[in-house]
C-alpha cells in the first residue's frame, strides 16, 4: 500500500486545462469546477477556445484551455497564473506555460511528447522542458494515453472514442491531487451520458484510474490539498455560466409577469448557449425560434412582443449591426424586447472566441435617428441572472426595447450561484391598458408620471390599433410628418428613457476618503474589485465604483465621480465609458486604462499601473489623451 501523503490545508488554488480543441478540456474544467461548487467552493472559470472549428491535431492554434478559481470563500477573478497546469500535449504545454506560476505543478501526457508532437508544436530541440526553461521536478511525467488504453482494452469502444476519454484521466489526477470526492464526479457524468449509460461508465473507470494512479504512485508531488469551504448562506447552490443565468433570469421575469417568453434567434459565438437552454423549458410557456438570421430572429420578437409576450433576442456585435432596423422598430413602435449582446472581439469576424466590452458605444448609438434605449451591463456569471430579469421588468414596465450587455468571458464563464426565491423578486407590472380607455385608446397617450405609454394586445375589444415604422401622432395614433408633432415624441421618447428609475451607483472599498477611485463597467468587476483589495492591503486608500447600468446613468453618478481627486476608468476597448462619461458629466476629466487583448485583465498588471497613478502628482495635461495609460 502506498504510503499516505500530507494534507495541506489551502485557501485559493488556480488549475488550468489545457490541449487540442477535441481533448474535452472544457469538460474536464466544467465537471472539476461544479464538483468544487457543490462542496460550497466559491469558484471563477475562465474557458478559453480557439475559434478554429477543429485546428489540425497538435497545432498550436488548435489549443483549448480552461482556468479555474477555487477558492475557501467567495473568489472574484479566474487568476492571473494556474498553480496546477495540465497539458495534454506538446503544443498545450508550449502555449499554455505563460499562464503557470513559477512554482506551478505541472501535469503532461508524455504520449503526447514524441518527435512529431514536439515537431507540430515548433520546438525546435527535444529538450522541451531545457528549452521552456521548466524545472523537471515541478512536471508530473504520466504515460496518459497508455495508461487509458489499458484501462478500457476490455470495452467495446473504437481507438478514437478511448483516447476521447483521456481528459478524464487527467480529471481523476486533479481530483486526488485536491482532494475530491469522486462520487460527484460520478453523478455527473452518469446525468450527463444518461442515454449513453455504457459511455458514462467507461469515463467513470478512467477518471478512477487516474484517481488511483495518483494515490499508488504520488505522481511525484510532496503532498496533497484540500480547500475547506467558508460558512456561507444557506440554500442550494449550483454552477451557472452567465448564458444559462441569462436564459433562467428571462424565464422568472416572465413568470413574475404572467406572460410567455419568446426567444427569436440564429446561432452566433458565443451566445449560442442561450437558445438551446430556453427550448428545454416549454412546460414553462417558453417558445424559441431558430432564425435563418439574425434579421428575421428579432423581427419575430417584435412581432412576438406586439402579440403580447416578453420578447428576447440574443446575439453577439455583428447580429447587433443586422437587427438594428428591427430594434429601431420596437423604439418607435415603443414595444418590450430584450437584446442580449454577448459582446466578443471585433470589428468584423474579429475574435469570435474572445472576450472584449467594445459594444457599449454601439448598444447607445448604434441606430439611425434619435432611438434611445436602457442599456444594462452585467457584472458578472451569476449577476447575468438579475440583469436578464431587471432588463426584462424595464422592457415591461416602460414599454421600450432594452440592450443587456455581456460578453464571452461572462457569459462561458461560471460561478457558483445560490437559487433564488422567485416569490422574493421584485414585482414587474406590464404597463398595460386600463378599463376607462376602452373605445378610446390610442396608442401613444402616454402615463404622466413615466411618459410610458399603453400596452394593448391585439384581440381585446376595444382597443384596435395600429404601430408601424412611420412617426404617429401622440394624440391620434394616426400617420404624421408634422416637424412639431415628430420634435415632440422624440423629446418623449427620449425623456422616458431618462426618467427610468434605476438604483443609485454603489462605491465600494475607501468611498470616504479614497485617494484613487478605480471606475468600470460590467464584466470586469471581478478584477478591479480584486485589484482595490490588493491596493488597499498595501496601505493606498482606493474605491470602487463599477456601473451596471449605463443608460440612463445612476441619478447620482456625478456626485460619485466629482468627489475623488483621482479618478481612472479601466475597460477592455479604447475609451468608450469614459467618453460617455465625460460627454454627461461636466469637467470630468479621468485617466484611462485600456485594453482590448480578447482576454481578461490582469490583476497585477492593474495593480501596478494604478499605483503609479496614486503615487503621482496629479493630472498634468490639458486634455483626456494625457491620461491615458
């Protein structure tokens, strides 16, 4: 019997997957993420795919990777660097190294490590660990492919479908490596290959061998780990990624306002996630729709919405570009839908795979005429939830097309996330018709207090009407191209807009007395929240202010930005939050930092920078491009 290793306790670990597109890393990483989340971890994923449909074998192109935080108690970012790093190949190991702290653990399948491996991946010595500069005592050296070939010589699986099974080898080795129960493990694969309950065994057997490989050899490592959980809240908790968390918060929305939920769309990386979760929900009164474009797919949720129901549509930047004629409509015709933009690297075909927030300026502009809509920018995975549901109580309640922002580092992300009570939501009341305008409805008499107007659904007697894409009079609903009348339901429509109530903007850290407050927006709270917390563990006085909605800005927006002698607005594109912020707030002047790499921040990185900024003397130019880092 192998003799037993320490166990030492840990506060946080970072583990990061890495191989070929097709060697499931993803799934490696997503089962080792929930199993952690199940155990009350707080955890923070960060999948990272090419967009190559399937790269040619070994490439360096070709290389998948996935990160995970796990972490005692809550953890806001995937991490900067992995202490644990599984490369399944030679072009992983190549690519992915840059992410391994110095002293990280490193995992590789030296099957994978042969002439022609090492030859695809571009080294150009056999000596890849001399020539990576790795240190041999800190690589796990395990005959992976071997060791799953014997594994399964007796199960009626061909070659292809065995080495398939090679990322749950690596599983079971993490898993032993931290401690993990493996009956979690487990249950997941048997849910997840439920029709294929011979498959969800034979991975079972391979993830216990390489379980088991791990405890009768040690895998040449000092010892073991185990991550305790903090007392947390009591309540079920599960692993969400932010495109499931937006489909189930569009879901409650519809049920708290006793409508159904029609989702029109056509698949566009990396929102796809969000039409196929809704379609398994029609006992809910859930109706989906695969578009043959991203046109038709938000011209059906405007019909949709005119016929009554919550209407969404999800894309990505460029279905932004295509639906904006059919957006346009639901802001004249003053009709309900949520647009959800995943946001991802761009211009054009871009970066289909990765993540940037270069959207913003488009999700408030991006539109012929004065089209003024709400725009929301979820925070984070499990935020994508509420944003989806307050995007969608807007929609209702003002009668206006409402943008969410995400993006793929969110929305492919997880975390792990406590179900809500949906009877604990807030209300949303539909704006709807009332009793005394029956026979003399028209459709754009407007609520004094909310400039909303009206909603009636065709078929109730009494309130025939006509929307279309041409200006109506306010008072008829009749056709008009009167400059007064269109001068007039611009102003409204703008002023609606406006007038939305949304929750005053929440300083974090030093709100007092801060020497530095950090400003951001959306999907990188999680880094800049981390960031202050570091600052402020180094003795600088630093706030936080991250937005979340962002049109219309919080009332007391520039109350929070004007207080504070120093003020950087962080986000990944070239400035657009702090253009529009200067454009709403009067001589406000902050440094930028910006990004638009397609991957997340670095913490220290951000660290680094903003302390020079605490540490300087102040502004010294006259204009914004002198404070730009």
């Amino acid at each position: 019997m192998a003799e037993e290793l320490e166990v030492k306790e840990l506060d946080q670990v970072v583990v990061r997957f890495s191989g070929d597109s097709g060697d499931g890393m993803q799934l490696a990483g997503t089962i080792f993420s929930t199993v952690s989340a199940t155990v009350g971890n707080g955890i923070s994923t960060f999948p990272d795919y090419p967009a190559d449909i399937r790269a040619p074998q070994g490439s360096l192109t070709g290389v998948s990777g996935y990160q995970v935080h796990i972490g005692s108690g809550r953890v806001y970012t995937p991490g900067d660097q992995c202490d644990v790093l599984v490369a399944m190949n030679a072009a992983a190991l190549k690519t992915q190294y840059k992410f391994a702290k110095p002293q990280a653990t490193i995992i590789i399948d030296t099957d994978s490590f042969g002439a022609s491996d090492l030859r695809r991946a571009e080294f150009s010595t056999d000596d890849y660990l001399l020539e990576l500069g790795i240190d041999p005592d800190r690589v796990v050296a395990c005959p992976i492919t071997r060791m799953v070939k014997d594994c399964l010589k007796d199960s009626d699986l061909d070659n292809k479908s065995v080495l398939k099974c090679r990322n749950m080898f690596a599983l079971g080795l993490v898993c032993w490596l931290f401690n993990r129960e493996l009956s979690l493990v487990e249950n997941f694969l048997r849910d997840k290959f439920a029709k294929k309950p011979q498959l969800a065994e034979n991975n079972i057997m391979v993830v216990n061998a390489g379980y088991d490989y791990g405890h009768n050899v040690h895998a040449g490592v000092p010892a073991t780990y185990r991550i305790d959980s903090k007392v947390k809240e009591p309540g079920r908790y599960m692993d969400i990624t932010g495109n499931k968390a937006t489909a189930y918060g569009l879901i409650a929305a519809a049920e708290r306002a006793g409508l159904k939920l029609y989702l029109g769309s056509s698949p566009i990386t990396p929102a796809p996630d969000i039409p196929p979760e809704l379609s398994q929900h029609k006992s809910l009164g859930v109706i989906t729709a695969q578009c043959e474009d991203e046109i038709s797919g938000c011209a059906s949720a405007v019909g949709a919405s005119f016929a009554g129901a919550l209407a969404a549509t999800s894309t990505s930047g460029p279905g932004i570009c295509l639906k904006s004629e059919a957006i346009n409509l639901a802001v004249i015709d003053e009709l309900p839908l949520v647009v959800i933009d995943v946001q991802r690297g761009g211009p054009s075909t871009g970066l289909p795979t990765k993540s940037e927030q270069t959207d913003l300026l488009q999700a408030l502009y991006g539109r012929n005429g004065e089209s003024p809509m709400p725009v929301i920018a979820a925070v984070s995975p499990t935020d994508c939830f509420d944003a989806a549901y307050m995007a969608s109580k807007i929609a209702l309640e003002y009668l206006t097309p409402v943008i969410l922002l995400t993006d793929a580092f969110i929305a492919n992300g997880s975390a792990a996330w406590k179900l809500p009570d949906i009877n604990k939501l807030p209300k949303i009341r539909p704006h709807y018709v009332t009793d005394a305008q029956k026979y003399k409805y028209t459709p754009y008499k407007r609520d004094p207090k909310t400039n909303a107007r009206y909603w009636a659904v065709p078929g109730m007697e009494g309130y025939q009407h006509i929307l279309g894409g041409l200006e109506k009079d306010g008072e008829t609903g009749a056709i008009s191209t009167e400059p007064e009348n269109h001068d007039r339901m611009d102003h409204l429509r703008f002023e609606k807009v406006a007038g939305i109530k949304v929750p005053d903007q929440e300083v974090q850290g030093d709100k007092d007395d801060a020497e530095l407050l950090i400003v951001g927006f959306g999907s990188t709270y999680g880094h800049l929240y981390t960031t202050m917390e570091e600052l402020r563990r180094r003795g600088h006085k630093v706030a936080l202010a991250q937005f979340k909605y962002i049109n219309p800005l919080p009332k007391n927006t520039p109350d929070v930005l004007l207080k504070y002698k120093k003020v950087v607005v962080a986000e990944q594109n070239l400035g657009q939050l702090a253009a529009l912020l200067r454009i709403r707030i009067n001589n406000f002047a902050p440094y930028q930092f910006n990004q638009v790499k397609g991957q997340p921040f670095v913490v220290s990185e951000l660290v680094s920078e903003f302390e020079k900024i605490i540490k300087s003397p102040g502004r010294s130019g006259k204009t914004y491009e002198d404070n730009i880092i």
